[in-house]
C-alpha cells in the first residue's frame, strides 16, 4: 500500500506542475459551466502533454465532483450527444470497408466506430485518483440511465473500459481478518450485503474464531476500498440455517476438523462496478487458498438468499391461472398472511411443503422476459458452475428475509471435478443442474406456459426428465 501511496504522490506532484501549462481565458467566464466542461473535456482529447492533460483531467474531474443529480444528467447527455464517433469518418470507414474488406480497412472501421468518449474516459484515469471518481461516476450513470435510457450507450462505454481495468490480473486477493486496518474493516461492516453486521462486536465473531476466514478482492489503485468480499465459516457439514453459523453462543469447530467451507455472504462493495464479472474469480480464488491451508477441506458450499423469491410466489398467488400452484397449494400457502405464521407448527406443516414445491419451480422453471433465471444469486452461482443442492426452508428468520424470500435460503455446491460441465450446462443450454430430489418437487404443469429443460446428475437421469418434459409440453 505503501507503494501505491507514493505513486498517487507522484502523479499529484506531475498534475500540479501541469496547471502551470494550462492557460484557460476570459472568454470562460462568459460561458456556462457545462460550457466550459465540455470545452476542456475537448481540450484533454487533443492534448498531448501528460502534465497538461493530467492537469486538465484532474480539473474536469474536480469540476464532476461538484455537480447535482441535474447537473450529472447534463454531463452525461453531453458526453451521449457530443462524444460519440465522428459521423464522417465513420461513414467513410463504412464505405472503404464495403469496396475492400481488407484487414486495414476493417481497422480503420474499428477505430472510427469506437466513440471518442471512450479514449475521453482513458484520459480522465490520468487524474490522482481517477479510477475511484469514475467509479463514483459511473455509480451517478446507472442511476441515472433508469430514467433516462438513452445513455444505456454512454454506460456501455464505461462497462467496456471497466472490464479492462479490472481485469483479474490486476485484482489483488488479501485476507480480511481482527488486525487489518481498522479503516478497511469499517468498510466490511458498511459494505455487507447479505447478513447485516450490527457493530465491532459482531464484526469479531465474524473475522477472530478459527473457523471463520474473509477474503477480499483490491485493486492496486483502490488499495483502501475492498471491490467484492466473502465470509467464510468452516464447518462440519453443510448448514441448513444461518444461525447456525452466526448466533452469538455458537461452539467454534477447530479448523483442523473442518470438513467444509461455507460461503455464506459474498457482498459487492463498490456500486460503480456493478456488471463487472470478478465474483467468480474471487470464490475460485478462495477455494484454492482454503484447500492448500486446510487439506480435510473437501465440500465447498453455499448458503444463499433468495431475494426475489417472496415477489414471484406473491404474484403466483394473486394470478387467476398458475402453472405452479394447485388450489390444495394456495389454501397452505394462504398461512403465509398470518403474521405468527413461523411461530406455530400446525401452520410450519402445512406451508413448507407448498413452498418447497414452488420453490423447485422458481429455480428450474420460472424465467424472466430475457429467458433468464428470474434469481440473481442463483444466476450468479450456477454460471460460476455450482449445483443447486438443497432448498433450506425457514433457514433466516431475520426480518429482510421473512420479506425476501419467507425465510426460505439454498446451498449451491461447488464440486471442483463437475464446475466445468455445470458451467457449460447453464450457459450453453439454460439448465440449472441440481439433485434428484429437487426435481421431484416441482409439480406436474397446471397452465400453458412453456417449460425449460431440466438437468440431472447422469445421462440416463437426465435422458429420463427430458422425455417427462416432452410428454408435458405434448
């Protein structure tokens, strides 16, 4: 960090010595301040000096800073409207590669198509401290663009240069735990997205027993801000609740006769970078370090919310005509409504097979309007590889996930010698791979909406449910 400390002082002392070559006139005072962004936005593209044009890109970022949520949509509809390719050489380049789609003229389509807002952005990283503003920038974008979206084209822009600068070998994998600087661990406490953590206290039960680790992604110019973390608890088995893991009077297990490493909250700090695939390096990552320290390691597990999981059952339960709910299922599940209904077993018995049932069809079946998963934890998980284990029912009875998903949590496993296949399941065909037992819960179709492949754990199992789906959709 050190290092990274002196660098950021050196480009500092660079920028400073660059204001001296910056000369801006009079003429700016008479000009708005969009006006005069967007003029020094023009001035950083053309400059050539580096001093100069980190000057300059640390003024326009300086300036960013500064701006309301008006103001950021302006900048951002000046950067859409007047940052994009120039019209002229793209359509030259077009014709060039019509009459000859040689190499050089395919380069020359490439470089005119690329919108001038992107090498704009690369110059902005100049500034001390640039990646983190433009992160933050970003963050205001994605906001923005849900309201506004034609700057779906700008995001694109920033998503493209994101995925480069943060690529995994850039990214630096470091252990969290009680004596990390005390400014990072702040950051964990604020940052955690899953299970809240309610003060120092909790936060020591979470990092000092030997049977918890963390790990976090940084990047060399964000040495202080923590990109994604993970918690870890080491187990004897696979936990069907959270506070087995978390209750405060919990017996740690030596970690030496752990068997089994939870992943139980992975939480993505930085906002800004939300689509920017590095999760599925971290647990990898993870499970590498956990097997090479601890060696009785063999069973690497989830145990996951189901955020949206209470809205869909919602609507299956208000809809006249449901594939998944039989009348027996909407009278169990009517329990739901009574605010006790956790605490009274009569009602436990007669809403967790329901729920369960339609639980294994929100997974397998249940799609949203791009063809997708409808769960992101789930399309997270099964696209890194894992296998959907087990459906773990009133698992959290913390009040975000009563609401979120009626307490219900899942274990996803990842078995190192099937993620490959598994990956190549979920992406390539839009198969969740999970357990016999799981496919059995979901119910014969009621309505007429399409099915989706389900996958099983051989050939023949898998052979067998596909002739099921066929005789289904018949």
């Amino acid at each position: 960090m050190r290092t990274a400390s002196l660098f950021s002082e050196m480009l500092q002392t660079i920028t400073e010595r660059g204001r001296r070559f910056l000369s801006f006139g009079a003429r700016e005072d008479a000009l708005d301040p969009m006006s005069v962004i967007a003029e020094r936005c023009e001035t950083l593209l053309s400059s050539r000096g580096e001093a100069s044009g980190m000057a300059l890109a640390k003024d326009i970022l300086d300036r960013w800073r500064t701006f309301d949520i008006k103001s950021q949509q302006v900048f951002m509809r000046m950067l859409l409207a007047r940052f994009g390719p120039k019209v002229e050489r793209l359509e030259t380049a077009i014709d060039a590669y019509r009459a000859d789609q040689s190499p050089k003229a395919l380069l020359e389509l490439h470089v005119a198509a690329e919108p001038r807002r992107q090498e704009l952005i690369r110059r902005l990283n100049l500034a001390p401290n640039g990646i983190a503003t433009l992160v933050a920038m970003r963050e205001a974008l994605l906001r923005l663009k849900a309201k506004d979206p034609d700057l779906e084209a700008v995001d694109a822009d920033f998503a493209h240069l994101f995925g480069s600068w943060f690529n995994r070998g850039f990214l630096v994998l470091r252990p969290i735990n009680w004596s990390t600087p005390a400014d990072i661990l702040e950051k964990i406490i604020q940052y955690e997205a899953v299970h809240h953590i309610g003060g120092w206290d909790e936060l020591r039960r979470r990092l000092a027993p030997e049977d918890r680790r963390c790990f976090a992604f940084f990047h060399p110019q964000l040495p202080d801000e923590p990109l994604i973390f993970v918690e870890v608890a080491l187990t004897r088995e696979m936990p069907a609740r959270i506070d087995d893991l978390l209750r405060e009077d919990r017996e740690p297990v030596p970690a030496n006769e752990a068997t089994t490493a939870v992943f139980y909250s992975i939480s993505n700090c930085q906002e800004g970078l939300r689509g920017i695939s590095f999760g599925n390096f971290l647990i990898k990552q993870v499970v590498e370090d956990l097997r090479r320290d601890l060696s009785r390691l063999d069973i690497f597990v989830t145990l996951s919310p189901v955020p949206g999981f209470a809205d869909w059952l919602s609507r299956e339960r208000r809809s006249e005509v449901s594939d998944v709910l039989s009348a027996t299922d909407r009278t169990r599940l009517a329990l739901l409504d009574e605010p006790d209904w956790a605490d009274r077993p009569e009602s436990l018995a007669e809403i967790q097979p329901a729920m369960t049932s339609a639980a294994a069809w929100y997974f397998l079946r249940a799609r949203d309007a791009k063809g997708r998963i409808i769960d992101p934890v789930a399309r997270f998980h099964l696209g890194n590889g894992a296998r959907l284990e087990r459906l773990d029912f009133l698992a959290d009875r913390s009040p975000r996930a009563m609401r979120q998903a009626h307490g219900l949590m899942v274990n996803y496993l990842y078995k190192l010698d099937d993620i490959e296949t598994n990956h190549e399941a979920f992406a390539g065909r839009n198969e969740v791979v999970t357990t016999p037992a799981i496919r059995r819960l979901v119910p014969a179709e009621r309505g007429g909406r399409n099915l989706v492949p389900l996958a099983g754990g051989n050939p023949d199992e898998q052979g067998r449910q596909g002739k099921e789906n066929r005789e289904l959709s018949a």
